[in-house]
C-alpha cells in the first residue's frame, strides 16, 4: 500500500452509480491533505465522515465534546452532527473518507458502531494507509460504477472494527481487555437459545453492575442487550448469505427457539421483518 510519507494534496469525488446499479454503500470523497486547514460546520455532513490523522494533531469540536486526533487516531462523525475542526501543531496531515448508501446504517450497526466514534490503534495496523491504498486503487482500476471503491470502504469498516480500539469513558486498558473477552464469548455462544443473565454474568470476575456499567459506557447497552444485538448480526449475515435457509431455521441457528419471537425482535432492531432485510439486500 502506498505510504503517507510526502503527501500530496488529493481530493478524488466517485460518480454516484445508477439506479440501474445500487450499491450498499456509496462512497462519495476520499484524499489526502497534507496541510489541513480549519473547517466548521454547524449543520454538520450530510454523509459518514471517516477524519484521520496523518502526522502532526489536530482538535476536533462536536456534541460538547473536545477531541484531539494524533497520529494513529481517527474520528468517524455520523451524518449532521455539528462540528468543527483545526490544526492543533504547525501542519496537520489528514486522510479522509466519506460515504453512504442504504445499507451504511446497519453495517456500521451489526459492527457496533452506533454513535460518532473516536479510534486508535497501534503504528503496525493497516489502517493507516489503507485510504491511500484506496486512492490508489481508485485510480488506476478505472472503477466506472464505483463497486472497487464500495468494496474497499467496507473491508475500511471492517478493518477498523476489528484493529481500532474504540476510546470512551470506560476507561483503561483493562476493562476494555475483558470487555472483549464477553464479545468473545458471545461470538462464540449466539446459538445456544438456553444462554440468560445469570450465564453472561458468570463469564467474568466482575459483578454483574460493574458489568453493565462498562458496557453502557462503551456501546450503550447492557450486556445482554448487546448479546440479541450479536444474534440479529449474525441473522443478517445469514439472511443474505444463505437463501437457502427459511426464516425460521436462521432463528433456530441464532438461538431464538421461537421463529415468531424471532421475526418481532428482528424488527424491532432492524425496522423490517427479517424476510423484506432479505430482498432488500
């Protein structure tokens, strides 16, 4: 992939597809900028907006929160949340992505991300040249449609998924470890229809409020809550993997033991039946 070293200033817009060719996700810009200048915006962006920092820091300003981006950090902003950013050392370089389409709601969903998200990771991830890889890409594969680009954005959602480590109020290291050892466990155990609160509580050596208290502060829901989340994921991997399967043998497969509780818990989260999720996608 090519290095971020001696950046040059490059924007590159992608031609939205036709109706005639739909696309889940829709990539609209991505460049590099190795001078980023200030920019506010009080409505906020109409789409995704992925902010990266190549060298040097900048602060970003957003919901009341403050937010300084170091290299090896990056902040995905959700559409129209107002913002505003600036450099914060003598040159700022940044890489940045922005897209959309139908389907960029529930994928950055069934990978839990629900809210505008601070990242980091370490200096050997891919992450932080994969967007010039992209540019590169894009550039010499002559990618009419924009299907390379769609592509490439969601192994981008994938790859920060799982090498970027989410930064909130919970804090160090440690409770972020053992957090990732339940998602683990419950990656490993969706299937098993006889799984309740006592069983999720018993996975790790922290009483079960502590446990709720740091999974509200990272994604927002209680533990269990979060495990019907990793079981209606898994269902919408197999909705659209496996047209073969009925609706009701998924529901068997993602331990709901009862297709009808299945079909209203699916819709409750995902805002269709599961069979509609099906066509659209």
């Amino acid at each position: 992939m090519p290095d971020l070293d001696g950046l040059k200033p490059h924007r590159r817009f992608v031609p939205s597809p036709s109706e005639n060719h739909p696309l889940p996700l829709l990539v609209e810009s991505l460049g590099l900028n190795p001078d980023q200048e200030a920019i506010t915006r009080p409505d906020g962006y109409h789409v995704y907006h992925w902010l990266q920092t190549a060298s040097g820091e900048g602060v970003i300003h957003f919901e009341d929160q403050t937010v300084r981006l170091p290299a090896g950090t990056g902040l995905l902003l959700f559409p129209n949340v107002p913002h505003s950013y600036s450099a914060a050392s003598e040159i700022w370089e940044t890489v940045y992505l922005t897209f959309g389409g139908p389907a960029a709601d529930s994928i950055l969903g069934t990978l839990h991300i629900r809210q505008t998200a601070f990242f980091r990771w370490d200096a050997l991830s891919p992450i932080h040249s994969y967007i010039a890889g992209m540019l590169g890409r894009l550039e010499s594969s002559g990618d009419v449609f924009g299907h390379d680009v769609s592509s490439d954005c969601y192994r981008f959602l994938l790859m920060l998924s799982r090498y970027g480590s989410p930064t909130s109020t919970a804090g160090s290291s440690g409770n972020i470890a053992r957090v990732r050892i339940m998602i683990e466990w419950m990656e490993g155990n969706y299937s098993n229809p006889d799984i309740g609160l006592k069983d999720i509580a018993e996975v790790l050596p922290l009483s079960v409020r502590r446990l709720n208290d740091l999974f509200r502060e990272l994604f927002g829901l209680s533990p269990y809550a979060y495990f019907i989340q990793v079981r209606i994921g898994k269902a919408k991997e197999l909705l659209v993997s496996s047209p073969e399967l009925t609706v009701r043998r998924i529901a068997e497969q993602v331990g709901f033991r009862d297709a009808s509780h299945f079909v209203a818990t699916f819709h409750k989260h995902v805002g269709m039946p599961p069979e509609q999720f099906r066509k659209l996608h």
